[in-house]
C-alpha cells in the first residue's frame, strides 16, 4: 500500500520551502535584469554602428558631390576664359601671346601666362577675376573692388603701374605663373590665329586637382571643356611641344 504523503514533505527540511521552486528561482534569475542590460547594450552597439555606418555613407557622397560641383565651377571659368579669349581673337585676329607667333612663349617660370590672362582684363574681355581660380585649388583672388577702369588692374590686389601700356608688352614684371596664386591655369605656349583647329588646345589646370580623381580641366579653342586624368595617356601630350601637343607651361 503506497505511502500517504504528508504535509511536512512539501517543505525543505532546512528553509522551509519546497525544493522545486529553486528550480523556478534559477529561471528569474537567468533572465532577471542583469540579463536585461545584456541584450539592451547589444541593441545599442547595434544602432550605433548602423549609425556610423550611415553617416559615413552620406558624408561620401557629399565629398563626391561637393568635389563634382568643384569640378563644374572649374570648367565654367575655363570656359569663360576661352570665350573672352576668343573675342579676343576676333578683335585682334591672334589670340594674346608674348612674343612673334612663330615663337613659343615662356615656361611656368616666366611671366607669360599671367600677361596672356591679364590681357583679357586690360581690353574689357572679362571682369571677374575669380574666374581664373579652380576651387578646388590652393589659389585664392586677392579680397578687394575691381576698378571702375580694367585698365587699372593687375595681380596681387595693386593698382597697374602702367595703364597705358598692353599686358602683353608691358615693362613691368608680373608674377610668374609658379609663383602667382590668383592663376589657377596654364595658357598655351603657342602663338594662335582666329583659324586654328577647335580642338587646339588653350588652357588647363597648371597643378593636378582632384575632381573626383587625380586631373585637371582642360581648354580648347571651342571653349568646350573636358577633363584628362592624370592616368590617361593624353596627360603627357598637354605640355608636349611636338606636333599635336599641348603646349602648355603646367607646373607640375
């Protein structure tokens, strides 16, 4: 006959209390609040992360963005260089050069260039010289009003010494294009008539700039713009004074 279970054996012999609920105090307690925090830290590394990872994807595409909005800003300047160059050339029947047309001009350490861009200044063909500054460069125009005369202006915020005379013949040095920081661009060395080819080039970035990748906009005679990586192979034929080439004095 089976043995009547008593009262007493419900209880620990020791606390009191039945010994199956320590099993039911192990189970709180594994998923008590200790456990708790666990899991609320690991779904905060977890939306931190997605956070970062987030951020670093908007703030590339906005380095891109900002970097192809550099790259436009470029080429529009360039391009309004190659038109007041080219009315230039309508008016003069050659486009600005320093010296015989059958002659190249200068290299970077002259002051050919900034003579040749001047020019645009002296005859009226452009008043803004923040047009000859690539944003994304280290050039920066010197703060400061343009004259009411063009003819009064020069580099480096001065008032030109001779007035009367063209940029082009002018006796008074200018700062040669290494050293002049309110020039981002290198203009041909070539000396150029109104009958030149419209894929001639003009002009270009003097320095490398980075527009996305490692290049510089380039100038033609068109005033269309397009942009050579320094990767490509035409990037040694723009300072090349072979047939064909460029021409240009680039400083690097």
């Amino acid at each position: 006959m089976a043995k009547r279970r008593s009262r007493d054996d419900d209880y620990d012999d020791d606390d009191g209390y039945d010994d199956d609920d320590d099993d039911y105090d192990d189970d709180y307690a594994s998923s008590g609040p200790s456990n708790n925090k666990g899991v609320i830290i690991g779904i905060s590394v977890v939306g931190l992360l997605v956070v970062l990872v987030t951020g670093s994807m908007v703030f590339a595409a906005m380095k891109k963005a900002r970097k192809r909005a550099s790259s436009t800003y470029c080429a529009n300047n360039m391009r309004q260089l190659g038109l007041g160059a080219i009315q230039y050339g309508d008016d003069k029947r050659f486009l600005p050069h320093v010296g015989p047309t059958k002659d190249l001009d200068g290299k970077a350490d002259t002051d050919h260039a900034s003579r040749a861009f001047a020019t645009q200044f002296y005859y009226g063909y452009n008043d803004n010289p923040e047009s000859m500054i690539c944003p994304s460069s280290n050039d920066a125009a010197v703060p400061g009003r343009v004259p009411d005369s063009l003819r009064d202006w020069t580099w480096g915020g001065q008032k030109n010494p001779e007035p009367k005379v063209a940029p082009l013949i002018a006796r008074a040095p200018m700062p040669t294009l290494v050293e002049n920081f309110e020039l981002s661009y290198a203009w041909t060395r070539r000396g150029y008539n109104r009958n030149m080819r419209s894929t001639s080039i003009l002009a270009a970035g003097k320095v490398a700039n980075d527009h996305g990748e490692p290049g510089r906009n380039v100038l033609n005679a068109d005033a269309t713009v397009r942009y050579v990586s320094e990767a490509s192979p035409i990037r040694t034929e723009l300072s090349s004074v072979e047939r064909g080439g460029g021409y240009l004095p680039l400083v690097d």
